[in-house]
C-alpha cells in the first residue's frame, strides 16, 4: 500500500468513525442524533472510540460497519437494498481483471486495484466474465473452456469477496474486443452457417443457443477458490447481457428487443436470485420520440436501442446508462459536456422513476486525456458533476441509485491504458472526490436504514457534510 491511499484511508475512516458516533448515540426513533446534538462535542471524542490502529486504512477496514451477513443485493421499488437496508453505489470498472489473473506474474495487480479500490470506499466492480476465441480466450469455441483461464476469473470473484467489494459481470461484449458477437459469427460461419453481418448474431437461433450454452456454463460455475457458485454467491451483485449492445441493421430496435426478451427470461431462469441488467448505452429510441432531444446526437436513435422499452422487459431489474460527452459529442473539451453529462442523467433518472420504477446505474461515465484540452481539473469536475445529480436523487429517495467510473487502475499498468485510466496514487484530487461520494453513500446509506422508510426527511446534523455542494 502506497503511503498517499494510507492517509487517504484515514480521511475516510475518520468521517466514518463521526458517524459511527453519531448513529450510537441516536435513539431507537429517530434517524442519527437530534437535531440539536453538538456535533463538535462529539468530533471531539471520536479518540475515544477508535479501536484500530492507524495503519489500518480504508472503509474495508471498518469491517463493513457492523460486519452483517454478506447477502445478495436486491431491489426494492427503485432502490437497491442489502439486508433490507438501502444500498447506493459508488463504484468503478476495471476490465481486463479475468486476463491478469490468469497468470501468476500479474494476478497481484486484481489484488492491488481491490485493495486501492476499497481504500476509497468503493463497493461495486463492474468487469469482463468473457474472452471468447481471443488470446488467453475463456470460452475457445463454442462451449470449450479454458480451465486454467475460468480458474483466473474464479480468483477474481473470491478475492473480490476479500474486500467486500460486489461485481457486475458481463457475458459478451458488442465490439470485437474479447471476442464480442463478431466471434459468434466467426463460429457460425465456420459451423456453415449462412451469416451476413455480425447482428445475425441477435436472430439466428444457432447463435443465440450459443450464447444461452455460455450463460449456463458461467452461472453454474463452482468457484474453485471458495466452493460457491456464481449462481449463489453474493459477491456477484449483477449479471449484464452484453457489453453496449447496438444493432444497427434494425433501426426500428425489434431484432435487439426480442434478443433481450429472449435471453432476460433465460438468464432469470437459470437465476432467480441476482439483479440483471442489459448493459444499455442509455440512448432513446423511436417509442419515444419525445425522448430523442436528450440523445447526444441523431446517429444515437439509428443503433437499434431504445431505452425505456428495452428496460421494460420481464426480466430485468435496473437500468444502465453510460456517459462519454467526448466521444458523443465532440472530443474537445467544453463546458457543453457538462451541461450534457447533466440533462442526460436527470432524464434518466426521472424516466426511471416514472416509466421502470427500478433504479438506474450510471454504469461508465470518463474523459479521455487525448481529448483537446484536457486537464486533470476537467476530470474532476466531471466526476464531481455526475456525483452530485446522484447524490441529488439520492437525498430524495429517487432511481439514481449509484455510478461506476471508466476506470480505475493500479501502479504499473500503463500500458493498457486508454487514455480514461484513473491511478489513485497519481490523482489526488480526484482520489479526494471518490473518497468523500463514497463516504457520504455509506453515511447515507446507515442513516437511512432505519426508520425513514427510503427518504430521509428529518434534519440530522450531517446534512451539511452529506449534501453540501463541495465535490
């Protein structure tokens, strides 16, 4: 652990522990303290309530804060709960997780990123449980495995569990990275299959029983770490259909619809007990045309999604929307990104509300340092800016239930960055930032689980400090 994400550590762990004061000394009633507690008498005495050392660091370190069972995560209304107990997320994405735990040379870097990731008080990791016919390919062909390759994304699982951290895994990606519907038209083909673009991949129903063939096979993987499979193991908090799902070839949006309604049941069937999620961009389609204005750009209702009807599909739990103003919109760098960053989220949280009643995950959201004119500064504000529209939907009990960043990584691995790669230990600022979303979650997250049922209208004394507009 690098001495910068210790002291980070502490930060956190010292607003934690305010809290955690705060929370003791409230009644069985109320939410927290009255509202006329001293707060600074209580800052005062948190010396004497801190029973870790001060080389422990993180919010992993608080054991949770309270260290209850660790459950499936679960949706009510359109919020997330964890043993019945609101759960907003602040998360991040890291890819390539699978591929370097394969080999025992760089499989300390799926530790390391956990360990700084927890460190910060992120809870949720959003990664790749696919490489189909790549270099190290998990899936070969057609339902031939790599044992050794399953074996590395089994560490992954369980050394997520180690820091309480929960997954969302993707099954296939739409891009030709890791293989993507392109590889299961390569097999088709190879299998004589008469193919003429890679969106057969979402109609032919040779392909389409290939991918239900890999699905089974993931869900009902035993962990050759933990003995627990994927079906059953908490730490999985999602699964995800696909990796931005697009169909060109079908503007109307009916081939991708079908394909989703299709594989949703299937993947419910085989398990009921985790949160599904298609792994949509967000874009609006032509149900809605009203809705089309909040689009990037005009290409955006041509790609064959279509936001709310996609997600009113049986099957599907909460909705994913992901957030790229440089690349939708112009790859210099402008205030307009913000004002779009803005609108586009609110538009989805209040369609969350209004027309799914489930929440809505801002599953990718970044910028690029090869975008014209960046600078660190602009990243924070635009990480600032996405924290505070959910922060603004948290505090009112609404569908914005959390944000993953585009992505996080640890010393050392430069070489795979894409230009969004975030490294704790060279961002401070940004670190702060992460830091404070994640610890006003988590204090938010504890206070609300009492009795306010969802929406926290009483005044407690760190209103100020969970929704002050300091990002």
């Amino acid at each position: 652990m690098d001495t910068y994400v210790g002291k980070l550590g502490s930060k956190i762990f010292f607003s934690v522990a305010i809290f955690m004061i705060l929370f003791q000394s409230s009644s069985s009633t109320a939410v927290g303290v009255s509202g006329d507690e001293d707060l600074e008498t209580l800052v005062e005495n948190v010396a004497d309530h801190l029973s870790y050392s001060s080389s422990n660091y993180g919010v992993y370190e608080m054991d949770d804060l309270g260290n209850e069972p660790w459950t499936m995560v679960q949706k009510k209304g359109n919020q997330f709960v964890v043993n019945d107990k609101p759960f907003y997320v602040n998360g991040f994405n890291t890819y390539w997780l699978m591929v370097f735990a394969v080999d025992q040379s760089t499989r300390g870097k799926v530790s390391e990123v956990f360990q700084q990731a927890a460190s910060v008080g992120l809870t949720v990791c959003r990664t790749l449980a696919f490489n189909d016919g790549q270099w190290r390919a998990l899936q070969k062909s057609p339902s031939v495995y790599d044992e050794e390759v399953f074996k590395g994304l089994d560490f992954v699982v369980s050394e997520a569990r180690k820091y309480k951290i929960r997954l969302i895994l993707s099954l296939i990606n739409n891009w030709e990275g890791y293989g993507g519907k392109a590889q299961y038209v390569k097999w088709g083909k190879e299998a004589g299959l008469n193919l003429t673009s890679d969106d057969d991949f979402f109609s032919h129903p040779t392909l389409r029983s290939y991918y239900k063939a890999n699905v089974k096979t993931v869900l009902n993987r035993v962990n050759t770490f933990t003995s627990i499979t994927y079906k059953e193991d908490p730490t999985i908090f999602a699964w995800e259909l696909m990796n931005e799902p697009r169909c060109t070839s079908d503007p109307t949006g009916n081939k991708l619809q079908s394909w989703i309604q299709e594989m949703a049941v299937y993947v419910k069937s085989m398990d009921p007990k985790h949160l599904l999620e298609i792994g949509l961009e967000g874009f609006y389609g032509p149900s809605t045309p009203d809705k089309v204005q909040f689009n990037p750009n005009t290409y955006a209702q041509q790609v064959g999604t279509d936001f709310i009807r996609n997600h009113l599909v049986l099957g599907v739990d909460f909705a994913s929307v992901h957030i790229y103003p440089d690349s939708w919109i112009s790859q210099s760098i402008t205030d307009a990104h913000l004002d779009f960053t803005r609108s586009w989220m609110q538009a989805h949280i209040e369609d969350s509300e209004k027309y799914l009643g489930m929440p809505v995950v801002f599953a990718e959201f970044g910028v690029s340092s090869k975008d014209k004119g960046y600078n660190s500064s602009f990243r924070d504000t635009l990480i600032s800016t996405v924290y505070k529209v959910v922060l603004n939907s948290t505090r009112k009990g609404g569908s914005g239930a959390g944000s993953l960043l585009w992505q996080l990584f640890p010393d050392g691995t430069d070489y795979m960055d894409d230009g969004y790669a975030i490294v704790l230990s060279k961002s401070p600022s940004t670190s702060n930032i992460i830091a404070l979303q994640s610890t006003r979650l988590m204090m938010f997250n504890s206070m609300c689980a009492r009795n306010c049922r969802w929406i926290c209208h009483k005044k407690h004394p760190l209103d100020a400090f969970l929704f002050h507009d300091d990002l």
